[in-house]
C-alpha cells in the first residue's frame, strides 16, 4: 500500500491569504487526488491531479481557486487561493495504487 | 450516477456488543468497494477492498461483506477504540478510478 504525507497537517490563516498543500506519495501511483471534508460530511472531491498537465476539476471547483500542480507521477500541491471563513475544513490528498485509493493524513485549515 | 447510502448515520454500542453497518450502492457495473475507517481530524484509513459478491474479508474484529445491492461492516465484540466514522466508497467498472464516497456511519463504543 502507498503511504502518503502531506503537510502542514495543520494552518490558520488570514482571509485573502493563500496556502499551499504538499502531498508527498512514497511510490509510483496510478492517479492522485484531491478531497475537501466539512466537519460531519462525507468528502467532496476537488479535482484530479494530471500529471504533467492542468488537472480537472469538479463542478463548483474552479483554477484561480484551487490551482493544482503535479510535476512527476509521486507529488502534488493543492493551492487555496484568497482564502475566506467558508474555505475552513480538512483538505485531504489520495492517491490511487491498481484499484485502491490510499489517503494523506490531511490538512485542516482554519480561515480567520 | 453512481450512489452509496449508508446507515445508520450514528451508532451508539457498549463494549462487546456485536453489530453491522450497512452501504448500499447503485452503480453501473462494480470495480470494487472499499471501506475506510476515518478517526476525527485525520484522512481515511483504508480496511478493505471487496470485488465481487460473496466476497468476504476480514481484519481483527471487522468482517465486511458483499452481495450485488450491499455491503456490511460487522463488528464482532467491539472495543472503545473502535469508535471511529466508517466510509463505503464505490468504483465503477469501465470509468475512471474516482471513488463515490457515501456520508459514513459514526461509530460510538462505550466502555
């Protein structure tokens, strides 16, 4: 199974601020993701993260929000851009090995 | 649209009494479905992959199972570090390897 580190494992920041999420895969993995989670709700996928290319993002997601990066097949960054109080939850990177999709330790953010 | 509904929302058990929780999925054609344990405030642990219907896995005191409409988590005797939110997710066949995620069951062990 991948292992997967992401950080900061925590923030707090200032609205109209940006912070930037690393998640680090310790093997080759097929695709990697990113998840948003609101206290007490399921996960709410953000976008994939292609490879070499401009990842592809989900209805209400948008670039100049959440741009995305991924340079090689085992790390990717997840950017919060102009940050506000409803961008406060956990960020969550996953990464898919053959069929089976592993999870950061994710990142919760408090936006102030 | 690939849904999963799992129930119940919130379970409340004492110590060593034994229960199931309970996914249903629609999906058009199943790669696979996966359960995860999630503790508060950290990203989802991975339990188990299930493939095909009577298919069966287990670890410690989880057991899941799959039939073509539903999975179960059972629970055998839990223990308080058992409390945690247990996520079904789905893939489906011939898609991408983007999983469908249900809301969870929130797991409750009193001691």
């Amino acid at each position: 199974s991948a292992v997967i580190s992401q950080k900061p494992s925590r923030d707090i920041c200032q609205r109209g601020t940006s912070l930037t999420i690393q998640c680090q895969v310790d093997s080759q993995v097929t695709m990697m993701f990113w998840y948003r989670q609101q206290p007490g709700q399921s996960l709410t996928l953000i976008a994939t993260a292609n490879q070499g290319s401009e990842a592809t993002y989900e209805s209400g997601f948008v670039i100049d929000k959440f741009p995305i990066s991924r340079p090689n097949l085992t790390f990717s960054t997840l950017t919060v851009s102009n940050m506000s109080p409803e961008d406060s939850s956990i960020y969550l990177c996953s990464a898919t090995q053959d069929t089976e999709a592993f999870f950061g330790q994710g990142t919760r953010l408090t936006v102030v | 649209e690939d849904q999963v509904t799992q129930s119940p929302e919130a379970l409340r058990l004492q110590e060593g009494e034994s229960s199931s929780l309970n996914c249903s999925y629609t999906v058009s054609g199943l790669r696979g479905l996966f359960w995860y344990r999630q503790d508060p405030g950290k990203g989802p642990e991975f339990l188990f992959t299930l493939y095909s219907a009577g298919e069966e896995k287990e670890k410690e005191r989880l057991k899941a199972t799959l039939t073509k409409k539903e999975s179960f988590l059972h629970i055998t005797a839990p223990k308080p570090e058992d409390s945690a939110t247990y996520l079904c997710a789905v893939q489906a066949a011939g898609g991408s390897y983007i999983p469908t995620f249900g809301r969870g069951t929130s797991l409750i062990v009193h001691p």
